[in-house]
C-alpha cells in the first residue's frame, strides 16, 4: 500500500492521508509522476475508471503520525494552481522553492 495525500481547498484543511493499493496507486501516478491534479485524472482515466480507482480510496484514511510517509500527492479544486508541466516534485521552478532544496532536487531528476 501507498500512502497519498490529498490537497484540496476545503476549509477545514485536514489534507488527509489515504492508502492505495499498487494498482490504483499506478493509474492515478503513471510513470515517474509524483503529483497529479485531479481534473486531468478524470481526463486521463474518464469519469468511471477514476471513479473505481478512486472510491475505494476514500475508504482507507491514515493518520498522519501512523502514516510511513507520503508517497505521492493528489490536488483537488487547482483553479490557478501552478505545478511542474512533468508532474514531477524535483522539477519544480528554481524560484518556488529554496536553495536546499534546490540542492536536493537537482541531485534527482
């Protein structure tokens, strides 16, 4: 199981922990994706396998200090969020993020 983290825009900003399993953890972040947005995995799956892939999901939250790690990033409600056009964390904008990491995410792409 992999561990995913929701970031949506509600208010209560809980940006909850969920457990995939591989399978839906592969549809959801194909290849080397780190983060995806919601609204192009609809796109990309259709409304009905993103659906089967994502309902089962919502039925295996995590607490945060039980979770061994995030794995991956799910973004909800992106009117006007801005992330790499590769999906991947290391290719962020040298100017959205600081010099450590930087240093940390050239060492990886």
């Amino acid at each position: 199981m992999k561990n995913i983290q929701i970031i949506d825009g509600a208010l209560n900003a809980t940006f909850s922990v969920f457990q995939a399993t591989d399978e839906e953890f592969g549809l959801i972040f194909p290849g080397d994706r780190d983060m995806e947005l919601a609204e192009d995995l609809f796109e990309r799956l259709g409304d009905e396998e993103a659906n089967r892939v994502l309902i089962p999901l919502w039925t295996r939250p995590v607490l945060k200090r039980d979770a061994l790690g995030i794995h991956e990033t799910l973004f909800y409600n992106n009117e006007g969020r801005r992330i790499p056009k590769s999906k991947r964390e290391v290719d962020w904008d040298d100017g959205a993020i600081n010099q450590a990491q930087r240093e940390l995410f050239l060492r990886h792409r």
